[in-house]
C-alpha cells in the first residue's frame, strides 16, 4: 500500500501511457478511481509495468504499476539441502492499465504462477520476474498472483553496501538486510514505497525455530516438520521483513497485552540475552518521548554468524549480531533498533535518499537514552561531535549522501546532530512536539524530508530552511545553532 505518494505514482502512470482520458480517473484527472466494476475495453491500451519503482539512488528496485496490500509467504526450507520451496501469494491493485507486471526475485527457479487463479505466462530476466496475466489489468482494479518457486536461495552482493539476503548457516539461515534482501526468498515489490502487511508460514525440520516479524500464530508439527506463523498486520517495508532459522534460546512474554517475543542463538553469551530482556523498558521510555509504541509485538533476535556484524531494524522484533554484546550488556543498541520501529519502520522511507530520516532519528534516540540512564547528555553527545568530528562528516551532506554513502557516519552522527541542532534552535517544547506530531502523522506511512522541514516549520511556528539547509545539504561545518 501507499500512502502519500501514491496520488503523485499514478499520475505519472497515467501520463507515459497516454490513456489518461480512458483510465478511470475522477474529475480532477489527478487520482484513479477505485473501479472494481471496470472491464477491459477495446480502447483501452495495456502497457508492461515499469521493472522499477524509480528510486534515484536504486532504480532497479521495486516495480510500477501496482501496489501490493498483503504478502502471504508460505515456505519451506531444509537446512540439509540448503534448499527451499515457497507459494508466496501477492493481493494488489494495479495503478495503471498492465499487460505484464514485474515482482524482484533473486535467483531461484519459479514453476507456477496464477494471477486470479488463472494460469499466467512468466520469464525471468535477471533478478525480475516478469508475469503476463492471460488478459490484461485494469487501472484500479485488485489482482491475486500466487507465485510458486524453489532452489538455494543466495544473498545479493551490492558493490559498496555488502551482502544482503539469505545466508544459509550451519542450523538453519538468516534473511536480513538492507536496501534490499526480501527478493533472496520470496517475490515482492522490493521498494519501501510500497508498503503492505505480510503472513508468514515456515516450514523446518522438527526441533529447529523459525522466528520472523509480528505477532506469533503458533506452531504445528507434523511428518518431522514444524510449520511456524507470523503475523505482520501494521504496513511493512519489503526491507524490515526478516526469517532467522536455527538453535535459540526463547523468551515469550505479554507486555501491555502485546506479545513478546525473543530468540537468542545458543552460541550467544549471557550478556544477550540480559540487553534482549531490556526490550520492554526501553520501549516504553521511547513511548514517553515519541508517542505509542507503533506496533503489535515486541521483540529482537540475537543471530551469531560472523557475516552479520551489524543490527536491523526489521519490524517489531529488530536483529541483532551477538557481536554488540560481546563485551557485556548493551542497551544502546536495542534503544537505537527500537527507535527505529518509529521512525523508519511505522514511518518509512519513500526513497532512499532520505535515509536520515531513519538513522538520524535512531542515534538520536541512543543519546536521549544515554541521558535517561545517565551515562551522558544529547548536549554533550552533539558539542563533542560538533568540537572534533572529521573533515568527511562535514563534507558528506546527510540529505543528500549519495548511494555510496547510505550508511555513512555523516547520515547517523550528523544527521542526530541535525536534530539537536533543531531542538536548540526552537526550544525543547517545540521539538518534542514535533518529534511526536511527525511520528503520529506519518504513522504506517512514508515520508520525505520536505515533509518533515514543513512539519518542523509549521508545529514551531519558525522559519527553518536555512537551518535544515546547512545541516542536512551543506558540505562544510555549519555555524553552531542559536534559538530563534
Ligand atoms: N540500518 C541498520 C541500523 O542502523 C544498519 C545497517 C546499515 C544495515 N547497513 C546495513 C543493516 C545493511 C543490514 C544491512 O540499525
Ligand atoms: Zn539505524
């Protein structure tokens, strides 16, 4: 699903295949209509989707012409083998007149596909999965393709970002990552602009877990295998959808009558499991600063495999590499993962490029956190970054870092900076109420940063271009902020 661009994506549909007069639009022109009763027509011109979603920064990912509500991923994998099976089910509605539609799929073989239980034509083209429904999709009108496929799923290799995806391992796997991994198991509208919510079904060897996003529908086991159900009923980012296979320590629990649920590997230490525990508390201190927790479940996931080194935030139930705990307990982390379901997760990206959106949000949240548990101040977080920060951060603009840099230093240190560089300039009470207001209004949406400057301007009442200027598209050190 899409929220605030989807008026501007279907326009712009509409426009490159020239059937604007003949596509359901309402009076204005600007919006299609939702025309369940619409046929095809003689006059209609039915055109291939676009295989991308049209991302500067990644323009391969993600498709055009639809947009996907639910996801229901059903797969089965066997360790052993290294191999898996899968129907994913895709419920969507086409933003344009189609003749044929892409999904983003990485390697595997597909052997069926049925779109509104009719036989459809399918090819592959690299990473896409081209699909040619037996007639034509109508502008507005809801579409069902189930997908079916199998082989050995293989992670994707980004030249400057590493691997993302399924790695197998040596009890089970792992799929995490980001921009991009949900296409290494299933085939999906890999692009955050399109948001929709996801049932899973996972099928392993008896004896083994299978965690994955939302709340947990149970498990059943049957012939030596145990099928595993999540449930992710809030909108979703194909990125922040995760399955982790393998030996963990469980701890369930209901906290504000919402499940809980974490899995530590076994070959993690203690300290893990002891920081995972911490989940709950750190929540709910967020809660006090950005609003209600955005979702259904609560969680996290230790993984141990010396290729994650990193932390996710994938929706709900974030993962972490044992690797953060090593050295004893560590909240900061679970505070940055967790803020991250708010900002992020419940308010996404519709593009990358506004990647501080997230990451500047997040580390902000750790300082924050560190000044709760009183290790340190925001204040001194951001003078002591401000005082001896290196030459690259200030030359790498945060809203703006290139694909290159989407993980840079400059997107999390500078882009946390660019926060309290707003709080100093219109006051505490002014920027709490704009971190709340921006949470709450862009709730299970996406958003852009010219929206979050014009929400800034608008809750404090100040003009903040310059401001936001300097921090976020400047390549030198700003001048320090002063209160307006
Ligand atoms: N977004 C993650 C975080 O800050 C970190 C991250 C950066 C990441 N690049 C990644 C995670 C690639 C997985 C893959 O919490
Ligand atoms: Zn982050």
């Amino acid at each position: 699903m899409r929220v605030t661009r989807r008026r501007l994506r279907v326009g712009a549909a509409l426009l490159v295949t020239g059937a604007l007069v003949l596509s359901g639009c309402d009076s204005t022109g600007t919006e299609a209509a939702p025309s369940p009763s619409a046929s095809p027509t003689p006059s209609r011109t039915f055109t291939a989707g676009a295989p991308g979603a049209g991302d500067a920064y990644f323009p391969s990912y993600g498709n055009g012409g639809y947009d996907v509500a639910r996801y229901a991923v059903k797969v089965r994998y066997d360790p052993a083998k290294d191999h898996l099976t899968g129907t994913t089910t895709v419920q969507a509605t086409a933003t344009a007149d189609l003749s044929t539609f892409n999904l983003d799929l990485a390697g595997l073989t597909v052997t069926a596909v049925t779109v509104d239980g009719a036989p459809a034509t399918h090819r592959r083209e690299r990473n896409e999965l081209v699909i040619k429904p037996a007639s034509g999709l109508v502008n507005g009108n809801g579409f069902v393709a189930e997908i079916t496929y199998e082989g050995v799923p293989k992670p994707l290799r980004n030249e400057t970002l590493g691997e993302g995806g399924f790695l197998h391992t040596p009890d089970g796997a792992i799929a995490l990552g980001q921009p991009e991994s949900a296409s290494t198991w299933y085939p999906v509208n890999d692009h955050p602009s399109d948001k929709a919510t996801y049932d899973f079904e996972v099928t392993v060897p008896d004896g083994l877990t299978a965690v994955s996003n939302g709340v947990p529908g149970g498990k059943a086991s049957k012939d030596g295998w145990t099928t595993w159900k999540w449930s992710e009923k809030s909108p979703m980012a194909s990125y922040l959808s995760t399955l982790v296979i393998g030996q963990f320590r469980i701890t369930t629990a209901t906290h504000r009558g919402k499940p809980v649920y974490s899995a530590v590997a076994i070959a993690a230490n203690g300290s893990a499991d002891s920081s995972i525990a911490e989940t709950t508390e750190v929540a709910d201190y967020l809660e006090t600063v950005f609003g209600p927790y955005p979702f259904d479940a609560y969680g996290g996931v230790v993984v141990s495999d010396n290729r994650i080194s990193y932390a996710l935030e994938t929706q709900s139930r974030p993962v972490y590499s044992a690797g953060f705990f090593r050295q004893g307990v560590n909240t900061e982390v679970v505070a940055h993962e967790l803020a991250h379901q708010w900002f992020g997760d419940s308010v996404s990206l519709g593009r990358w490029e506004d990647i501080w959106l997230n990451e500047g949000f997040a580390t902000y949240a750790e300082w924050l956190w560190a000044e709760h548990t009183r290790k340190s101040t925001a204040k001194a977080a951001f003078d002591s970054r401000y005082a001896g920060a290196s030459a690259k951060l200030w030359k790498t603009p945060p809203g703006k870092p290139g694909a290159k840099e989407l993980f840079s230093e400059s997107v999390y240190q500078r882009g946390g900076m660019t926060l309290h560089a707003l709080r100093m300039s219109v006051g505490d009470k002014a920027f709490f109420q704009i971190v709340r207001a921006w949470a709450a209004e862009k709730h299970n949406g996406t958003a852009t940063t010219a929206e979050f400057v014009a929400l800034a301007e608008r809750v404090s009442g100040k003009q903040l271009d310059a401001l936001f200027d300097a921090w976020l598209y400047g390549t030198q050190r700003p001048a320090l902020p002063r209160r307006l």
